[in-house]
C-alpha cells in the first residue's frame, strides 16, 4: 500500500504555509530562520514525492543541494545573527533599519 502523492503535496502546502506565516510575523532573527527552513524542507517534500511518483532520482538529487545549500544559509544566518546581537544587543530584525544610513 502507498500513499498518493496529494497528501504529500498537501503536507508540503501546509509546511510551506506555516513557514510563510512565521516569516511574515515574527520579528525574531532565529525565528525568521527557523520558518525559511521549514519551506525549503516543504520544498524538499515535493522534490521527493514527485521523484517517487515518476521512479527516477532527479528529485532527491534536488533535495540534496537544497539540503546543502540550507546548511550554508544557517551558517550565514547565525553569524548575521551574532553580529545584530553584538550590536543591538537584541535580535529584532525591525532594529537594524537604522543601519541603512
């Protein structure tokens, strides 16, 4: 028995919403990260379901490189987050809009 691939679309639809909605909310810098991970995993869901449902490799060789390419944007992520602690000494991301002059 397998599971159809609409309720893996389904699933990453619901992931990738409620990464959305913590981007658009949340002014917390480690929450802000923490949502963009979740729609680029929803966006490995589909890359994998849909690899599946047509039998070939392509799919999860994507979902590899958006693996890798969310472990480079966590480490850039927590050393910008180090830098606005360090100098705001908080991790608003509203904060550092005066840095822009």
């Amino acid at each position: 028995m397998t599971v159809d691939v609409q309720y893996y679309v389904l699933l990453s639809m619901a992931v990738f919403c409620i990464g959305l909605f913590g981007v658009l909310t949340r002014r917390n810098a480690l929450l802000f990260l923490m949502s963009v991970e979740l729609m680029l995993n929803a966006a490995n869901i589909n890359l994998i379901a849909f690899a599946f449902y047509h039998g070939n490799l392509t799919g999860q060789l994507f979902a590899l490189f958006t693996m890798a390419l969310a472990a480079a944007e966590v480490a850039v992520g927590l050393g910008i987050i180090l830098v606005l602690y360090r100098n705001f000494r908080d991790v608003d991301v509203t904060v550092p809009t005066t840095m822009r002059w």
